[in-house]
C-alpha cells in the first residue's frame, strides 16, 4: 500500500509537467496546424538555459527559472517569426519537414555549444525530502509540482480571460473569419508558438535540478508531448492537462508493476490502444483534424 | 528522361569498380547503397501516398534483426514454452526479414490509417522507439547492447561457382546494386501501375480519390507493407554486410538521413532518392575532414529547410525542368516535350 501511495505520488509530481508539454504542443497544433518537431529541443534548451543562469552566471535559481523561460518564450517567438511565416498556408508535411529539420539543427547545435556530456543543476532546496505519513518527495519536485500547476492554471487564464486569449480561440475556430473580424493572425500565431514553446520550456527548465541535462532529453519529451496530445484529443487544452497525468500514471505503475525497461514505451501502448479504442482522443471536442 | 536511363545508370555503377579500387570508397558506396534502397522505400510511402514515415529505421532494423537472428540461431523463452530456432541458411533468414518488416508494416497502417492527419508520423516515431527498448532490454532475444556478433554473410547461389560466401567488399557491392536494381525496378511498376495512380489521386484529393471508388485506407496500408518489406530488405543487407547488430540501428538520426536523401533528391521521382542517397551517402565523407559531427547534422538540418523554403520539389524536378527548357530553347519550334515522372 506504501508503495502505491508512493507511485500515485510521484505519478502526480511527474505528471505536471507532462501536462506542460502537452499543452504547450497541443496549442500550437490546435491553433496553428503544425506538427511541432521542435517542442522537444525547447524543452531541452529551457533546461540548458537555466544550467547556463545558474551554474555558468551564479544567477539566483528561482530568477534563473524564470529567465529560461522567457528564452524559450523568446527562441519560440524567433522560430515561428523566421521558419513558419514564410511557409504560411503550405500544407502540414511541408511545414512538418521544416521543423524536422530545425530539430536537428537545434539539437546539434545544443551539443555543439554544450558537449555531450551530461550536465546537473544545483538547487536550494534542503536534501532532506518531505514525508508525509508512509510516502516522502523531495522538496526540489514539490516545488516543480507547484510551479506546474501555477503556470497551467495561468495559461488556462490566458486564453480563456484576456483579449489575446480571445483572439486565439476565435482563430482556432475559424481562421479566415477571424481574420475578417480584425484579428491580426499573424501576432496571434506568433504569440501561440511563444506561448507553446515557453511552456516546453518552463518543463525542460523545473526538471533540469531533477534529472540531468543533455542534447537528447528532448528526444523523449517530444515523443510523450505527442502521445500526451494524442490521448487527449488534438487542439484540446484539458484533454492535454489530464493527458499528461494519465500518461504519467501509467508510466509509473507500469515502470512499478511491469518493467522498468519498457517505461518509455508506455506512452505508445498508450497510442495504440487509443487509436483503436477512441481515435479523437479520451476527451474528444467536434473540432479535430480530417 | 528516356527509357534507356537507368540501364545507362546501372552500367555505370557496374563499371565503378573498375577504374576505382579503394576499398574504403568501395566500402562508402555499399553502405550508401543500402540507404538508396531504404530511402526508396520510404519514397514509395512520402513521395507517392505523401505519407511520411518517420520511424522507417524501424522496419530498416527489423529487418536486421530478424535476418540475422534467424542465420545464427536462437532460443527464447515464450509465455513458458521456451521456443527453439536453428540456424537457418542465410538467405532464408533474408527473406523472413522481408517479410517480417512488412508484417509490422502491415500492423502499423491498420492501425494509424483509420485516422488521417499526423497520427502517421506520431505512431511511426513511436513505434521506432519502442522497437529500439525491445531490442534493447529484450536482452534474451537480442543480447541487448551487446548486440548481435559474428553475424554470417550472405551465402549466394553463382552459376559456375555453386554456393559461395559473400565475404570481400566487390560482392556485396555487385550485391547490394542488385537489390537496389530489383526495388527501383519494383517501385517504378508500382507506381505506373493502377495501385500507383491511386496513390497519385489519394495524395492530391482523398475525398475526391474516395469519391471515384478507391478504397483510400487499402491502398495507404498497401504502400507501407511494401515500404516496410524493402526497408527489411535493406536492413537485411546491413546487418550480413557489417555483421554486428545493435539496437543503435534503430536511432531516429538514420530515419533523418533516410528522409532527407529523399526530400533533396525530389519526394515523388523515380531518380529523387537515388540522387538524394549518392549525394548524402557521400556528403560526410568530405564533411568528416573539415567539420565535426554536430557541425555536420546541423549542415543537414539547415539543408533541409534551405530545400524545402526554395527548391520544394527537390533536385531531380528541378534538373529536368532545366533540361526542358534547354531542349525547348534549342529546337527552333517549341517542342511539346513530356516532363514526367523522372
């Protein structure tokens, strides 16, 4: 019984920030029909930001969180600016190439400026972890927990209770009409890709402390970003949130239960079975692709 | 392009080893010529369905693994039954290869064509990875990261030489041309065929392809069986050519070069991957003198968004729009010369 508290636990801690990832991914899908290959490499250069912040600079930490993320907010912005608005109205693979290969650009650039060796971040928090009853959790991943469910509670605020929010569910749900009515499309895509790319990076940046960073990371992170949008339904902002728990649930009792081996494969299982069982995802809304 | 084409581009490579004899180059060109033949596979499934793979290493390393487990042998464990395989000859290991990648292929498009969009791509690359954790903590099957050693080249029946071993490098080149001869020769019937104007229809318009009467579905799951069988054949090849196998085979980066030897040599030619694998099959090795290896996937990826932004339909269109328009500026009335399918 510990143990499966303690599985539920780190499921729920883990699952934050999947949940980063998938919305952060399913947006840009949503609103802007692209298949984004980059989301892993800004989840690994949010990590690579705040290594460089606080390890390279001696910035303070939580300053250092937020300064990568307002790099990948930047580098977001900067992607979508130079590589997607030229390419606008081209059909998905062609953009879907595009951002292949700024993937392994990316990538290879990463390893270029930073090697391959993997790199740790030091955080403030005290070593002793946090015990609660028959489970414990370090007080570094309580604390990506919260900052987890502080910035999905503010995107969720930021498209539902401001102007560009409204913006950008009026282009999501009709691009051209939207765009009769005075929306200016192009801010509102910028503004998605930085607003996706950010919280890929704001993930990448809450578990570089956790785990280590290096080139790759992000390899894996997109692929679970993908069955994260997948299982929700693509373009559904809830159904990523809860996407991302499920898939860390799953994970981490499979990883428990199973095999550990075969923990990264669960997300595809996971596919499959919705593939088959439920193709518009667990929570499906009218509006997907045809 | 006339139809004596490609016998003057296979004479030409049959004579390669004629006037160059470096084995090391030797060696370049066979490993590039089993990326062409996957890379023509893959062209099958992007080019002419508009379907991007990207877990094809997938297929490409299944076929490795199926290959050379079968020629050494192996037994496993199954659900307590513990399941023996002898070695078997090498070509017989060869062709279950082939047809076991097609049968994961076969799996695949059941499953991610009931929905269009990019589920393809999503389940591809995530099959490509889960079949790379298999290989990897499957350690019973596969050895695991030890990988699969002492791998048997391919044993060949020769008229006037009865059974021979594939052993030196100008064999398993002449062999690896022949592969690459035989699944040109087989997409290119593909796609002349009936099946390949459907595909042709299903990439332009599905629902007006639907609307005609082709079963859209069928025939998307038909191309990636027969993409997946090529690429098994090509990672056949791989594993008897280099004799050790392991899961590394599967890293996305040889989905990449796969894909970018077809997006630059031109999606949807005959000749585009061909080009594409010669160009990008030999690119690294002048790059490997001047850059190191991140520098050189960067060059790669910066490459494929310079060719998609501004030649989208790759080299070999883009050639033969030249030569059209040259041959037209030549001929005193404007010919109506046919710009086809490479």
């Amino acid at each position: 019984m510990e143990q499966f508290l303690q599985h539920v636990l780190n499921a729920l801690i883990l699952g934050g920030t999947y949940a980063l990832l998938g919305i952060g991914l399913t947006l840009i899908f949503g609103i802007m029909r692209v298949v984004n290959f980059t989301h892993g490499e800004l989840y690994t250069f949010g990590a690579y930001m705040l290594f460089m912040f606080v390890m390279s600079l001696g910035t303070n930490f939580f300053l250092g969180i937020v300064l990568a993320i307002a790099m990948g907010v930047l580098l977001g912005a900067l992607t979508e600016v130079v590589l997607l608005r030229p390419i606008r109205g081209a059909d998905i693979d062609t953009t879907m190439l595009v951002m292949i290969g700024a993937w392994i650009a990316m990538q290879s650039l990463e390893q270029l400026t930073w090697s391959g060796i993997a790199k740790s971040v030091n955080s403030p928090f005290p070593v002793e972890p946090l015990v609660m009853g028959p489970v414990s959790v370090s007080w570094a991943r309580v604390f990506v927990f919260a900052v987890a469910i502080l910035l999905i509670i503010g995107s969720h605020a930021l498209i539902h209770r401001t102007r560009l929010g409204k913006a950008m569910r009026a282009t999501f749900q009709d691009r051209e009409t939207a765009a009769l009515m005075g929306v200016k499309i192009n801010q509102i895509y910028t503004a998605t890709f930085a607003l996706g790319s950010g919280l890929a990076a704001a993930a990448g940046a809450l578990l570089a402390p956790v785990f280590v960073v290096y080139p790759t990371m992000g390899d894996m992170a997109a692929l679970k970003s993908f069955a994260i949008v997948i299982l929700g339904g693509l373009g559904n902002f809830w159904g990523a949130a809860l996407g991302g728990f499920i898939l860390a649930i799953v994970e981490e009792f499979g990883a428990g239960y199973i095999s550990s081996g075969y923990r990264d494969a669960m997300g595809f299982v996971l596919i499959i079975l919705v593939l088959i069982f439920k193709p518009t995802g667990l929570f499906a809304q009218k509006e997907r692709v045809g | 392009m006339s139809r004596y084409t490609p016998w003057l581009v296979l004479l030409f490579f049959v004579t390669v080893p004629l006037w160059m004899r470096d084995q090391y180059y030797l060696h370049i060109l066979i490993t590039s010529g089993i990326f062409i033949v996957a890379a023509i596979s893959l062209n099958l499934l992007l080019g002419y369905t508009g379907q991007l793979s990207l877990g094809h290493v997938a297929f490409f390393g299944i076929g490795a693994y199926t290959s050379a487990l079968g020629s050494i042998g192996f037994d496993v464990e199954l659900f307590g039954y513990i399941l023996v395989v002898e070695p078997k000859p090498v070509w017989l290991a060869f062709i279950t290869g082939i047809f076991v990648a097609g049968l994961a292929g076969w799996l695949i498009g059941k499953i991610s064509f009931k929905v269009r969009g990019a589920y393809f791509v999503i389940v591809t690359i995530s099959f490509a990875e889960v079949v790379r954790l298999v290989a990897l903590n499957w350690i019973d099957l596969t050895e695991g990261p030890m990988a699969l050693n002492n791998i048997p080249p391919i044993t060949l029946w020769l008229p006037g030489q009865g059974e021979t071993t594939v052993w030196r490098k100008l064999p398993n080149y002449y062999l690896v041309l022949a592969v690459a001869a035989i699944a040109f020769e087989l997409v290119r019937r593909i796609v002349q065929s009936r099946i390949g104007r459907a595909f042709v229809a299903l990439r332009g318009n599905e629902p007006l392809a639907m609307s005609v009467g082709i079963d859209v579905t069928r025939y998307l799951v038909i191309a990636t069986v027969v993409s997946a069988a090529i690429a098994g054949a090509a990672g056949g090849l791989y594993a008897h050519y280099v004799r050790i196998v392991d899961p590394d085979i599967f890293l996305f980066i040889y989905t990449v070069t796969m894909v970018i030897m077809v997006i630059v040599g031109g999606k949807g030619t005959l000749w585009g991957p061909v080009v594409g694998g010669v160009l990008f099959g030999i690119l690294p090795e002048f790059l490997r003198e001047v850059a190191a290896p991140e520098v050189q996937w960067i060059i790669y990826g910066v490459s494929m968004i310079v060719i998609v932004f501004f030649l989208p339909q790759g080299i070999v269109p883009a050639l033969s729009r030249v030569t059209h328009e040259l041959r037209v500026a030549a001929s005193p009335i404007a010919q109506d010369t046919k710009e086809g399918e490479g």
